[in-house]
C-alpha cells in the first residue's frame, strides 16, 4: 500500500482590523510582499470584547491571509508594524485538508524571494 501523498502545510491567519481601508493596507501589503497567497476582507464585522476593564462593541473589518505555516512569524510581526490597535487580533488557524493543487498554489505564492 502506498502512503498518501503530502499536502504542503497551510495555515489561515485570522486578523480584525478597524475598518476595510485598514484590512486594504495590510492585506495589499502582505499579498505584495509575498508573505501570504491571498487575502479576503469581510467588512461589516461586529465584535463585542473586554478593554480595559470594560465591555465595549466595535464595527470591524475581518482579513482572512492564505499562507504557508511558515510564515506565520513573519506575518504577526509585518501585521503589528502596520496595524492601528495596540494588541491586534492575529490568530493562526490550520487547514486540516484541502484541494492539493490549492494548497500548492499557497505554498508557491507565499514562499520567500
């Protein structure tokens, strides 16, 4: 029996920002600077949250990056020099499985150089 072929690691990376012009800047930076395949910006998000000692409710805008596992560091540190808020969302998310000719296509786009 032969073993199932390997899929290359890809990750999602879940980040709110304040608004879709926002969500544009960061996620148009991160497409151009190669460290992520793709992005998708949901506006229209709203989020109910702790700060500072109190409940408080905010319009935002979702940015969903496509990338290879490995650069997650790299987008955490590129998302906090651009993003507005002081503790930015920024949560890594696997893919478990997927489409192998996609999952190929992320790891290409995203890779270094």
């Amino acid at each position: 029996m032969q073993d199932a072929p390997t899929m290359p690691d890809a990750i999602l990376i879940y980040i709110t920002c304040a608004n879709p012009s926002e969500a544009d800047t960061i996620g148009r930076a991160l497409v151009e600077e190669r460290l992520v395949a793709c992005v998708n910006i949901l506006p229209g998000m709203r989020s109910i949250y702790r700060w500072q000692g109190k409940v408080e409710t905010a319009e935002e805008t979702v940015l969903i990056a496509k990338t290879a596992a490995t650069r997650f560091a790299d987008v955490e540190a590129r998302v906090k020099r651009l993003h507005s808020y002081t503790v930015p969302c920024i949560v890594e998310l696997p893919v478990i499985a997927g489409s192998a000719d996609y999952l190929a296509w992320i790891a290409a786009q995203s890779a270094p150089g």
